[in-house]
C-alpha cells in the first residue's frame, strides 16, 4: 500500500484541483450505462429494451477506449477533448430524445452505440498526464496507484 505521503508528493505537483478532477469526471462515464438502463427502462417500459441499449454502449466503450488512448498518447489531450466531448454530449442529447419520442430500438441502439463510442477517455487523459509529471518509476507506480482509488471511488 503507498503512504498517504507518496500520494501527497504527487497530488502538490498535479494540483489539488487536478487531483479532485481525477475523481469528479470519471462520474458521469461510470453513470452513463446505468443512467441509460434506468432512462430506457423507465421510458419503453422495458427492461430488454434497456439492457440491450446499456449493451450497445458499453461494447462501443470497450471497443473505442483504447483505441482513445492511444489517440491520446500521440495528439495529447486537447484534441480528444475538444472533439470527442461534444460528439459524447450531443450523442446523449439525442439518445434521450430518441427515447422519449419512441424512436424504434435499432435507432435507440446505433445512439447508445454513438454514446459508447465517443465517451471521453477519462483514465487514458490521465495517464498521458501523469506520465508527464511523474520523475520515477516508483512515482509512476504510486500515479497508477491513485488512479485506481479514483476509478474504485467512481464505479
């Protein structure tokens, strides 16, 4: 287990806010498949048509991240960011409109998919960053470390 000072070193050299943001912005890629589950269910009335739409987005997400963060790895952070959070936004606008509208389950499951697919690579953004600023493998492991905390918090 890493001291609670390693954890100290590296969190004054990100920043607190940095820090905290590495908790704050995994949640709503943690809620998304649950918020769909529960949004779909709770619209159709179905609990088939909600696992297959929850399904949809979590199979683009596992497709699409690493593939994310290793776009990330070469662009940086910016471009991702600016790109794929208003695609992921509007993608979700339209989910929810799809579904309150009645929208058939194919198009209900393309939408969950677009969800999926351009959910913000939160861990990938983070790791490119803390591979910025750690100086040692130790520090590397104690970053991987926090990490982890952060994505258990989130979930």
């Amino acid at each position: 287990m890493r001291s609670l000072s390693q954890y100290g070193v590296l969190v004054r050299r990100i920043g607190v806010f940095y820090a905290a943001l590495l908790f704050v912005v995994r949640l709503p890629v943690a809620m998304t498949i649950f918020g769909t589950v529960t949004f779909v269910t709770l619209e159709r009335g179905s609990v088939a048509d909600a696992g297959l739409a929850s399904a949809a987005l979590a199979v683009a997400t596992a497709v699409a991240q690493p593939l994310h963060g290793r776009w990330t790895q070469h662009a940086g952070q910016r471009l991702p960011l600016l790109l794929l959070v208003p695609v992921c936004a509007a993608a979700l606008v339209a989910l929810v409109v799809a579904t309150r509208s009645g929208a058939s389950l194919p198009v209900l499951l393309a939408l969950s998919a677009a969800v999926g697919a351009s959910n913000v690579p939160v861990g990938g953004l983070s790791r490119v960053r803390w591979g910025q600023v750690t100086h040692s493998v130790e520090e590397a492991r104690t970053a991987t470390s926090l990490e982890s905390v952060a994505e258990e918090l989130a979930f």
